[in-house]
C-alpha cells in the first residue's frame, strides 16, 4: 500500500456541499454562521479547506443535526 493522502479533492467538494445544502435549508446565512460560531464557514463551502472532525461535530451541533444524518447525505461523486 503506498502513501496516504492527505486531502482528496473529491471528498473534500461532497463535505461543502452538505454543509452548504443543510444551512440554506435552514435558512441560515453564512455571515450568521460566523457571528454564531466565530467560524468562517464561506471558506468551508468554497471547497478550498479540509475541516477536521471536530469542526463537522460542532457544525453539526450547531445546525441541530447528526453526524449520522451530515454522512448520509453525503455523496461522493
């Protein structure tokens, strides 16, 4: 097995996308997100970063949904 990656592009567009998807429908704007949050979340949704783990739990929390619920509807294309 050769070396691991450590981003994949792929991967990285699908977790922006879910995030941008789950804040527009609870009509939420991104400057609100960064007041709420003190997190940049228009970097996250450009697909530009990878995020950690952390920061997916905490959004999550902070958009009232589940990991399991944030993964499932996470599609990679």
């Amino acid at each position: 097995m050769g070396q691991m990656k450590r981003s994949e592009p792929k991967v990285t567009k699908a977790v922006a996308e879910r995030f941008k998807e789950i804040r527009k429908a609870k009509g939420i704007s991104q400057e609100l997100v960064l007041i709420d949050t003190d997190y940049p979340i228009s970097i996250l949704e450009m697909g530009k970063t990878n995020v950690t783990i952390t920061t997916i739990y905490l959004l999550c929390d902070y958009f009232g949904v589940t990991l399991k619920e944030f993964f499932d509807g996470i599609e990679i294309k």
